[in-house]
C-alpha cells in the first residue's frame, strides 16, 4: 500500500483518501495522477469522488514544501467536476475560488484552457504489493523485531483486480511556467467543507511509501500528520524517521555508518513531496527520485532503501496505457 487508507481520519471517507499520486512525462506533457477510494475499503461509502469535498495537486518551484500553483478539482453530485487553477499566494489560500480552466464529466475525457486534458473516473489499480511483506517490513522498521523483508514463496499482489477513483491531469509544455527543465516538487491534498465553512485537510500524499513503511496507519499521529503541511515535515519527522532508519540498518548489519546513512536518506524524503524535472523521462528509482511512472516498482525502491539492501517484491507492474488517460479506465479491463 503506498499510501492505502494509512490513518483513522482517512478512513471514515475512502472518498478522501489519497491511495497514489504519480508525475511522469507524456507526449509534450506533464500527467498528474491522483488516485483515491480503493474499492478494497469496501461498499460502506459509494464509488467516485466527494461532492462535498476538494482534490488539489500542489506543485512547489523552491523545494521548500510550500505550493506556488494548485490544481484543484470539485464535484458534484453527478460527479460533473470544474477544475481551478491558484498561482502565487493564492496556490495555499482555501478561500480562494482561482481561475477555472476546465469542466466535464466524469468518465469522459475533456480538453480546457491552454491544451490541459483532464480525466476522472474508476480505474484498474495501477499498485502492486504484496501485503504480508509490507508487513515484514512493518516489524522490522516500525518494532525492531525479526523478520523476513523478502517476498513470500507464493507472492500475490493484494491489490490485483482491485479499482481506484482517479484524476488525470496533463499539462502541455507550453505551460508559462510548467516548461521543459523546471524543477518541481509536486504533492496531492484531499480536503473536506467544514460545518463553520471552511475547509478540513483528511489526507495528503506526496512520496509514496512513506507512511505505511515509518507510521501505524491505526494512530491518531497519523491523522495528524495528514492534516500538516510539507513545509513542517523534516522539524516535525525529521528525527523520529532518521531514528528509525539508523537503527534499521545498524540492525541488519548493511552499513558501517548507520548515522551517516540514516541522515542521507532522510534528507531525500523530507519535505514528502516529489520532485520532477519537467521535459525528463520520470523514474522513481534506488538511485533517485524524478517523478513516478506508473508502473515503476516503488515498493521495492523504498524497501531497499530503508534498510540500505536490495529488496524484490517479487512483481511484476499491473498493465497501464502509454495513451491519455494512461490509467485503464475500469470498464475496458
């Protein structure tokens, strides 16, 4: 699960949980995916998206894990949705209505301002994993306890046949500011009005793994930590991860300088968000992070590099689509 129902507040609406987010290249684009409601959170609450709720992709220029440009989405009832586009100051301000750039339906592809394309609708989960590992990882990260991070001997992706409510946003390169070698860090918030009229944040993705690999997804810390913002993620987790980290490898026995390495790789994670060169082939890889492709292997990236050692899943990618939407819509599997 990369980021799969991963707290008590995010729970109470699967609607609003973030599962996956994805930045890769496209022909001339950039895609933005957002994945939420994993049919897996079962039928207590229905398919599609929240009419009373918001989806943003928030895109940051100076790493710093403040957005200088969202994206934001909203639906109604009949899950018709109109997207915003908020620059500047106004990319953080929940009481701003932004510009909006296009509308439509959900399950149909639509084109709006500036050549964007936009999709939202259920599709065949693109993440696989298999959970009894994460799991072992679970045990040997988060408790210090023994066990085997390798993929069991009868490996089965929990998440085969399983679907996601999925946004897909792409951006040409003519973009005035998403143009080819801008470096970006991108993250997706999922937020709900309020009673007093305003806006609660449930849930916010931006590298995947990080959560169910350093958090308990049964804690109250972690819904908290959803509701905080990228900027606040090395002061407020910075510590606690890097602890974790050093004593897994000083554990396990896969490096000489369990501080030193602990303190690198938490400086790769923090802010949670996902860098991108925009124009690039995206990879999210052991050797760096440049978006995530859709198909791309995170578990074992960040399995491998918690514990400083290779670590297969055993997987192969699920089937994905090298053409707009890129997801496979949930119909034509």
């Amino acid at each position: 699960m990369s980021h799969h129902l991963d707290s008590p507040l995010a729970r109470q609406d699967p609607r609003l949980n973030i599962t996956d987010q994805y930045v890769f290249d496209g022909p001339g684009t950039t895609v933005l995916i957002m994945n939420v409601r994993t049919s897996l959170a079962g039928d207590a609450t229905p398919l599609g998206f929240h009419d009373e709720g918001r989806y943003e992709f928030k895109i940051d220029f100076l790493s710093t894990g403040t957005e200088a440009l969202t994206f934001r989405l909203v639906f109604d009832a009949e899950q018709n949705y109109r997207v915003y586009r908020l620059t500047g100051a106004e990319a953080a301000d929940d009481a701003v209505t932004g510009a909006e750039i296009a509308q439509g339906r959900s399950g149909v592809a639509t084109s709006g301002e500036g050549g964007i394309r936009v999709w939202a609708g259920r599709a065949a989960e693109p993440f696989s994993l298999d959970l009894r590992q994460l799991g072992a990882i679970g045990q040997i990260v988060q408790h210090g306890q023994p066990a085997d991070p390798r993929p069991p001997a009868d490996v089965a992706s929990t998440f085969d046949g399983a679907t996601v409510s999925s946004i897909v946003l792409e951006i040409p390169h003519s973009d005035p500011v998403l143009s080819p070698g801008r470096e970006i860090r991108v993250w997706s918030v999922a937020k709900l009005a309020t009673d007093a009229g305003g806006w609660r944040q449930i849930n916010r993705a931006g590298l995947p793994m990080i959560w169910p690999i350093f958090r308990d997804h049964d804690s109250e810390v972690s819904s908290h930590a959803n509701e905080t913002q990228p900027a606040e993620d090395r002061d407020r987790y910075g510590k606690a991860t890097e602890e974790l980290i050093r004593e897994t490898v000083r554990r396990l026995g896969t490096t000489s300088r369990p501080e030193a390495y602990a303190a690198t790789v938490v400086q790769r994670l923090f802010p949670d968000t996902l860098p991108y060169v925009v124009g690039t082939a995206a990879a999210f890889s052991f050797a760096g992070f440049n978006g995530r492709r859709l198909g791309d292997n995170a578990p074992e990236v960040m399995f491998s590099l918690v514990t400083n050692s290779a670590i297969s899943t055993g997987l192969t990618p699920a089937r994905t689509s090298d053409e707009f939407p890129f997801v496979i819509p949930a119909a034509a599997r």
